[in-house]
C-alpha cells in the first residue's frame, strides 16, 4: 500500500512539474511572440497610371528616401498647422516620378487644389505637383493640376502616443524633447497632372495614405 501511495506522490509531482514548465514556456513564448510597437509609419497605397503604388514602411525603415513629410507649427506647441510630403511615386533605371503636397492648413479636412498658373482665376494656398526626371537625358519636367483639372485631397490628422523610452526590434526610440506624442494623418488624393509641354501625356493619380 505505501509503496502504491509512494508511485502515486511521485507522479503526482512529476504532472505537477511538468504543468509549471508547460505554463513557464507558454508565458516566454507568448512575450518572445509579441508584436513590434509601430511607432511611425508611411503607408501609400494607389495607382499612378497603369502602375500600382504599394509602400508601407514602419519605423526605422520610414528613413528611405521613398517618403519624406514634415509637420510644422510655427511655434513651440506640437499641434501642427500645415503639412508638407514628398513622395516618390515611380522608380525605374531610366525614370523616377515624385509627387510634391504642401497642405497650409491641416485644421480643414479637405480641399480642391488648382493650377498655380497666374491667370487662372482660382488660387490655393495649398499646392500640389509632380516632377519627372529622364536619368538618360538628364532632364526633369514638372507637371501640376490644370484650372478644368484640379488635385482633390481629404485628410484627418490624429496624435500618436507613447512612452518615454519605446523599443522597438530595430532602434530604440528616445524622445528628445518634451512630451510624448507627435502627429500623424491619414487621407486620400487623386486627380491628374499635366506638364506644360502638350506632347506629354497627362499623370492620372490616385492615392490612399497614412504617415505618421
């Protein structure tokens, strides 16, 4: 009898154990599996043309030259008041195509962007145009929205949140100033390009973003 009570501790012990070590194993696992913090991103996703456009880079890799943007305030609080982007559309051996938008009041959620010719009879303040550089030739023609064919663009801009030192699988973010937030927005934007020279085609785009 004492022995069969001994046998049975002893198992009992062992399912005990390996209980312990199941539940360890499953609580490393389960903070080795956690996802990286995506504390920036440059999310583009839409056609220019015929070609699709399909960037979303998150954190250290929002340092390519692919996607470039910059809020600003003009003073010392963080809620920015305009927006400006560079973005690189199409990149080939022979061609790259850049879009250039310069949002100047970010407080509104959309607007109509006209050309910036002189004697058109509607301005924006807001601009809005692409660059097409020929690598072989060495030339860049510049394209812009037309009076009967404006850029249209929405936006939402949002704060994003975060703890004072974030690490994330790449770099360790360190904010280096006070607070703890910087902006962000997320939007959509499409219309047609046209450069001055009639023998080239017009630029039809369409876009859906998010850069923070």
């Amino acid at each position: 009898m004492k022995k069969h009570f001994y046998n049975f501790r002893v198992g009992l012990l062992s399912m005990l154990a390996a209980m312990v070590i199941t539940s360890l194993t499953s609580c490393h696992d389960h903070e080795d599996g956690e996802e990286e913090p995506i504390l920036h991103r440059n999310y583009i996703q839409g056609k220019l043309n015929n070609h699709d456009i399909a960037i979303d880079d998150i954190n250290a890799n929002i340092l390519m030259d692919k996607s470039d943007y910059e809020f600003s305030s003009g003073n010392q609080t963080d809620i920015p008041a305009w927006f400006d982007w560079e973005v690189k559309l199409l990149e080939t051996e022979d061609t790259v195509i850049t879009m250039y938008l310069h949002i100047n009041d970010v407080e509104r959620t959309n607007e109509i962007i006209y050309s910036p010719n002189d004697e058109d009879p509607i301005k924006t303040k807001s601009t809005c145009y692409a660059t097409v550089e020929d690598l072989k030739n060495k030339t860049t023609s510049i394209y812009h929205p037309t009076h009967p064919a404006p850029i249209s663009v929405s936006w939402e801009t949002f704060m994003i949140t975060t703890e004072k030192n974030a690490t994330t699988k790449e770099y360790n973010y360190k904010m280096e100033y006070t607070g703890r937030r910087w902006p962000g927005i997320e939007g959509s934007l499409y219309g047609s390009f046209t450069c001055d020279d009639a023998s080239k085609s017009p630029l039809k785009i369409k876009l859906k973003f998010m850069l923070y």
